[in-house]
C-alpha cells in the first residue's frame, strides 16, 4: 500500500545508522570502492571522516552518462544516511544516467557550517577524479536533495557565485541543474520556525539574529539569488515537516532575481512523496531532467 511505502522511507535511515554506531565503511583510500548490495560501488570523496562516502551506480550500456547526485534528508542529524534516497537509485539508472548517492557529516562535533555544505561541494567536485574511469557526462550533472538534502543540493550550484574566501567557492564541478525535494530553501525563516526541533540553528551553530547570522547568507540558498542555475522544487502541499511555503517563497524570490524556476505542488503529497520513485512527484523529477538531456 502506498501509505506503508511512504512509512518506510522515513524510516529508512534510522534502521541502518552508521555514523551512529561508529560502524567502519568498507574501503582504505580516496580511489578505493567496495561493492554494497544495491547501493552500488562505495567510494571515498575524502579522508578526514569515514562520512565522506557515496555510492556510484550506473546504468548498463556505454556512456558517457549524466549523472544524478542524491543527497539525503534528516535535519542534517546523525541518525539518517544516503539508505534514504536507496529506492531512488533503481529509477535513476534505468533512465541511462548514473547515480551518486552521497553521505556527509551531520551537525555535531565535526560537523555543521561549513563542514556539512563543504562536504557535500567535495562529493560533487568528487566527479571530476571519477569521470574518466566510469564514464561520466561533467556537463549533465544534476544534484537533488530531499529535505535537509535540498538546502545542500541549492548550495552546491551558488558555490560559483560565492566570495573567494568563503568556504566552499571555487568549485571544480558546477551542476547544469538542481532539484530540491521539499526542502529547507530559507534557513532563516527555518530557523524562525523551529523546523526540526531547532535543526537549523544546530546546523549554522546559532539563529539568524545571534553572532551566526552572517553564515546564513552564506549558506542559505534565498540569500544567494540569482543562482544561475535551472532549478526545480517539488513540495506536497501536505507536509507538516517543512511547510510548502519554503518552496513557494522561493520560487516567487528566485524569478524574480531571473532565475529559471518550476515548481511542482503535489496535491494530498506528504514529506515523503517525493522520494517514493512510484509517486506522481519523483515522475516530475524524472520528467524535469529528462527533458533538460535529451
């Protein structure tokens, strides 16, 4: 049933947290990958934390293949992994495009602004070291993220844009796309809010109006318009996780800054819709790319 898909999807990652359990990933260095079932070739991005891993999957048959970053949602908490965005990677790659599905360290000790946004520009700049031994397409990159996920899949296409002394510019690779599922697109509003039981003030290391605010406009997407990027929201007018009006906000801002925006409002669709890849929401994902590669 669809209610009991959805259900497992968002508890999905509590199921198998491995930085909470301080279990090792599989893999020695930079170049090293191991094979996990169905999640593809686990490699590392990085060598300060076991946490800068992903999983590349790729589809059968010749390339070079665009590629579709995933990052995972969980208010950037410890607990969730990359296993929430498993169930999307099947339908990636039977559209002949190549899935890397990345970790990253949560908010934390070790983590927060900016390890957690610059971890996640290294598993994209990643693609660079990866392109040539699997065949990978550098001009059709698209990186999605789910929830928290969508706040750091934004940041990495306002990375170029960002100044030369703030953490995470100068990108190696710059995604020609970028789709955020549901996700916390204003930090500041999020932290007005209280999304996530204080989430966003974890993550930045205070709220808008304390001694932090200035990483706010460094890191929250809103801040940083125009992106430059073609962009896509997908929200379930449902959720009561983050509130639809993220998105809608956004998108109003975003054009008006001359930004190429869609937004998808999926009627009756909850946080989770939109990682369930037999949902109407993940087929406008799947639509939205397609038409930009064809």
């Amino acid at each position: 049933m669809e209610l009991s898909r959805r259900a497992a999807l968002a508890l999905a990652g509590a199921g198998v947290a491995w930085a909470a359990t301080g279990c090792s990933w599989p893999g020695g260095d930079d170049d090293a990958a191991t094979e996990e079932e169905g999640t593809g070739d686990v490699i590392a991005y990085g060598d300060d934390d076991e946490l800068q891993r992903g999983a590349l999957s790729r589809p059968e048959g010749g390339g070079p293949h665009p590629v579709v970053v995933l990052v995972h949602g969980g208010f950037w908490r410890p607990i969730y992994d990359r296993t929430l965005m498993d169930p999307l990677v099947a339908s990636v790659t039977a559209q002949g495009w190549a899935a890397w599905n990345v970790d990253y360290r949560p908010s934390g000790p070790g983590g927060g602004w900016p390890t957690t946004f610059t971890d996640v520009g290294r598993a994209v700049d990643h693609l660079a070291v990866l392109a040539d031994d699997h065949d990978l397409d550098l001009d059709r990159v698209a990186v999605v993220g789910h929830s928290a996920g969508g706040t750091l899949a934004l940041w990495t296409a306002l990375r170029s844009g960002l100044p030369a002394d703030a953490p995470g510019a100068g990108p190696e690779v710059v995604p020609d796309g970028v789709v955020s599922l549901a996700g916390v697109v204003n930090l500041a509003a999020g932290s007005f809010e209280g999304l996530g039981d204080g989430a966003v003030d974890d993550l930045m290391g205070g709220n808008a109006g304390s001694e932090a605010g200035d990483r706010y406009g460094l890191a929250s997407p809103i801040e940083r318009l125009p992106l430059g990027r073609p962009t896509l929201l997908v929200h379930g007018v449902d959720d009561v996780v983050v509130p639809p009006t993220q998105s809608v906000a956004y998108r109003d801002r975003a054009v008006e800054a001359g930004d190429e925006v869609t937004l998808e409002l999926v009627p009756d669709g909850d946080h989770f819709v939109v990682i369930d890849p037999e949902s109407s929401a993940w087929a406008a994902v799947v639509a939205w790319l397609t038409e930009r590669w064809a």
